[in-house]
C-alpha cells in the first residue's frame, strides 16, 4: 500500500465522541511514517493512526493546531517486527468521566499503558475520525501505509476492547483473529477487507469503500496464516542498516543496492529445518543474479548469496554457486522476468531448481544437514534470498512465497496451491520425479512449517 488508499462511500459522519476500530496490519517500510487511519480538515486539524518513523504507535487527534485541544497516546513500545501481524484496537471515548480512559489502545489483546505522550481529549471533544468526509485508510497527506491491511472492523458510537475482536488460541497460547465478531456498527460502521481486497462492506450496513490511489493486491499472508516475506533487519550491503535498498508490495519486491564493498542482498523472514518448501523468485531486472538459500542470517554484509559453505545459488549462467564455488548442475541461463523456482527438501538435504515451469536439474544437488550446526550457526535453518552480484548495478526482484502474486500483479489463470493446500504459485510443486521419487513442496508459511 505505499501509494494506496482507500475512502468510505458515505459522506454522512458518524458519532465523533464515540467509536472502536480494530484491524490487524503487517508492516514493510519502516524508514517513513507509515498512516493507518487518517482524517485530514486543514493543517491546524487532524487526527491519525499511524507508526511514526522511530517505530512507535501514535493514536492522535491534533486540532486547533495542539494535542492539548483534542488528544494523543505515542507508546514508549516499538513496532518493527516485518514478519508478524499486528492486531491493534483503537477507542475513542470523549465523553468517560474517566480521563485516562477516552482513549485506549490494545496491541495483540493487551492494553498499552506505557506511553511516551500521553494527552487525554478534553470531555466530549470530537474526533475528526468518523468525521466520513475527510477520513481515509492507508493516508494522510503524503504519509501512506506501506504494508498489508486484514480485517478491517469500524463501531460507530461503541465501546469496546480487544478481546471483543481476537481470542487467545487453546492450544497455542496465541492471539488470534475472530473473524466474524459479535459487535454492533452503529450507523457509519463498516467491516472491510475480511476476505481478500474485498472493499464491499460486510457489517450489513452497505458503507462500502472505494479504491482513490494506488493498487489493492491481494495476498494469502494472513493473520491466520503468516507466509514468508523479505526481511528488512537482514544485515546486507542494502539492507535495513543503510535503508538504500527498497523494499515494496508487503515485502516481496526487493531492489539491491550494491557497492564496491557491499552486496545487495535479501533473505526470508521464515526458515527451513525439516520438511520440503517451494518459492518462486522472478528476475526484473539487473546484471549478474543469485537466487537460492542460506544457511543462517549472521553473515556480513561483504559476503554474497553463494560464497559461503552453506549457500546454494543459481548464478544467470544456470550454474550453482556454493562456497565461492561454481559447479555445473545442468541448469540453463536465466534472463529479465524469467521465474526461477526454488525446491529445498530438509528431510534428504537436496536443491532443485526450475526456470519458468522446466526443472534445470532433477538429480539433487546435496547441501548440509543444517540441524548438525545448530550449535555453530546463529540461526540453525535455511532461508531462500537473492543478491545482485554486480557492485556497479542494482537488480530488482519479485518473490512469490506462495502470497499468490509478483510485485502488485496477483497470478491469473491456472494457478497451484502447494502440498498441504496453503499458498499460491505460477507453477506446479506436487508429484515432481526427483531423484527418481515423486515429491511434492508446501508454500513457507506458519501452517506449512506446523503441517
């Protein structure tokens, strides 16, 4: 959503002294403030929902040009987590005798109660959220979300709190979603983006929202079901630590950004130890790529994908890299938006890999039993990555771990879901005869590393 957002049909406004909102959000950009909820009237008025740029989570209403006329929580806590879903609660409740109680948030069921800031609206101060003419989700002014939205719960003139939206599981402990909860909306309520990037309202109300800016794609990454994205915190030559490396459409484009010392290089956020995954890795662009897996996160930014012993890569000449090592596999050359599938089965320790549909090698090549290095290895699990080899150019890169779509462009057409059912893919990774015994690949996700 980093040039996405979306507006309520209605131009009617709702109670503004009284509304819960409650969404779940995965974060991608963590360099710019990056707006929820924004309602803008003027300069000197308006209120916002949003992750500022150190990381923490702002619920502010800003009018007459000071929080002291209307109200504001900053929490002392930061948000930077790129793999996970946040399920955040917001109320505002101008009119409680209590004061410290007209504006609260939950994060992940459990209420925030440290806060760097804190003002609290003064008795029946109007919000300018629910405000429907100037609110938008995903911006205010040049402040977009850059992310992904779930779930999307608005209670007009209602109170509520987190556990009136998620539940702890029974069995794991976990915060999880309910996704149909017993509230009420009021009259400028809505309940949007439950299924997909549905906008159609599902309260029953009919306050559907329409697209204004930006695309709306799709993804099976979920709340209920986490799939593996890029991450952001991996120290590479472009990485988190110079933020000269972009990342985009929930962290699964990728554009290095390389230097003569440096190598722009990405990893995913989720790892592998047992069982048999699939990821699809498209070349847009750039001169000299690697596209395969590592054995852990700790490496230096000096050390690109390939040049160590427990790197597998395929270099744009179809051969393997590992441990600054060329060797021939049988693989074919790759180009600008040719895929690239990568097959990595922990159970027998072998990689395979396939361009555009077509297996470059159906005999394994055998990479290292990473649960033997547990003690060695910071991490002790394989992650798929790409890096740019070339200092003097940067390569652009889109992964499809099963999200069901390259960049913003969701698949069309056939499609296949991996082995256990979950995730989306171009190509077929069920019953391939590989190494003369058919084997089949789940999507990496959170229900594939548990299947």
């Amino acid at each position: 959503m980093a040039n996405t957002y979306i507006l309520v049909g209605t131009t009617s406004s709702g109670t503004r002294t009284k509304w819960t909102t409650s969404f779940w959000v995965k974060r991608n950009n963590l360099s710019n403030e990056n707006t929820i909820y924004g309602a803008y009237l003027d300069n000197d008025n308006k209120d916002k929902i949003a992750f500022n740029t150190d990381g923490t989570l702002q619920f502010a209403s800003f009018q007459a040009s000071s929080y002291s006329n209307g109200g504001n929580l900053t929490t002392n806590r930061k948000f930077q987590d790129t793999s996970a879903w946040y399920h955040i609660v917001c109320r505002w409740d101008s009119s409680n005798a209590t004061a410290n109680d007209r504006m609260k948030i939950w994060v992940n069921g459990v209420e925030e109660t440290s806060f760097a800031s804190r003002t609290n609206p003064t008795s029946g101060r109007e919000s300018l959220i629910n405000y429907q003419q100037v609110t938008a989700i995903g911006r205010i002014g040049s402040n977009y979300l850059d992310g992904c939205l779930s779930h999307v719960n608005f209670c007009d003139n209602q109170s509520y709190q987190a556990s009136d939206f998620g539940e702890t599981d029974s069995t794991t402990g976990e915060w999880k979603i309910k996704t149909s909860p017993s509230v009420s909306y009021g009259t400028t309520g809505y309940f949007i983006l439950k299924n997909g990037n549905s906008l159609i309202d599902q309260s029953g109300l009919g306050n559907n929202f329409s697209l204004q800016g930006g695309t709306l794609t799709k993804t099976e990454d979920n709340p209920s079901n986490v799939f593996s994205t890029l991450n952001l915190l991996v120290p590479s030559g472009g990485g988190f630590a110079t933020q000269s490396s972009t990342f985009e459409n929930g962290s699964t484009k990728f554009t290095s950004a390389n230097s003569s010392s440096n190598y722009g290089l990405t990893l995913s956020t989720l790892g592998m130890t047992t069982g048999k995954y699939y990821a699809e890795c498209k070349k847009i662009s750039g001169n000299q790529g690697l596209i395969g897996i590592r054995g852990w996160q700790g490496t230096s930014s000096n050390n690109y994908l390939g040049d160590t012993s427990k790197d597998y890569a395929i270099y744009t000449d179809g051969k393997l890299y590992t441990n600054n090592t060329e060797t021939n596999i049988g693989g074919t050359s790759y180009a600008d938006n040719d895929i690239i599938g990568v097959f990595v089965d922990c159970d027998n320790w072998k990689i395979y890999f396939s361009k555009n549909g077509s297996m470059m090698n159906t005999t394994g090549y055998t990479i290292g039993d990473i649960t033997a290095d547990n003690n060695t290895r910071s991490l002790g699990a394989y992650f798929f990555g790409c890096c740019e080899w070339n200092s003097s150019g940067n390569g652009v890169w889109e992964w499809n771990f099963g999200n069901g779509a390259f960049g913003s462009s969701q698949l069309t057409g056939t499609t296949y879901n991996g082995s256990d059912g979950n995730g989306i893919f171009k190509y077929d990774p069920n019953s391939i005869t590989l190494d003369g015994s058919s084997k089949s690949f789940k999507s990496l996700s959170t229900k594939g590393l548990n299947a």
